[in-house]
C-alpha cells in the first residue's frame, strides 16, 4: 500500500519516510513496534538513514522518500 504526505504530496512504500502520513498504521520493519508513528525512530532504523530531509528534516534510507534529500555524514 502506498501512503502519502499530507504536507507535500509526497508518496511513500511505508509511513516512517514522510513528514506527515496518510495511509494505515503498520508495524516498524526495524523494530517491531506495533501502529508506528510517522516521527518514530528507533535505534536500528536511525543507523540505517542515509539521507535528511533540508525542508522538514525527516530521515530516510532512499533520497527518493524526501523532498530536498541531503546525504548525511
């Protein structure tokens, strides 16, 4: 199911990689975590992100889940 962000439009294979989601609650694949808030990161899921966001400063693996992606490090 695809979810989208209710600030930009972006669309997303899972909630976690948007600012503001719009879809059904999911478990966290990282975790386990039961109906996952969009801002949930847990310890696992932050050492794998790769890119920050330079509008809203979420954190993804892929530049393709975020608006203005920047590489981190």
């Amino acid at each position: 199911m695809a979810y989208t962000c209710k600030n930009c439009g972006a669309v997303a294979d899972a909630p976690g990689h948007l600012c503001n989601p719009c879809g059904e609650a999911e478990n966290c694949s990282f975790c386990g975590s039961h109906k996952v808030e969009h801002s949930h990161m847990c310890k696992d899921k932050l050492s794998a992100m790769k890119y920050v966001c330079g509008g809203c400063g979420r954190v993804a693996m892929e530049d393709k889940h975020l608006c203005k992606p920047t590489p981190i490090g």
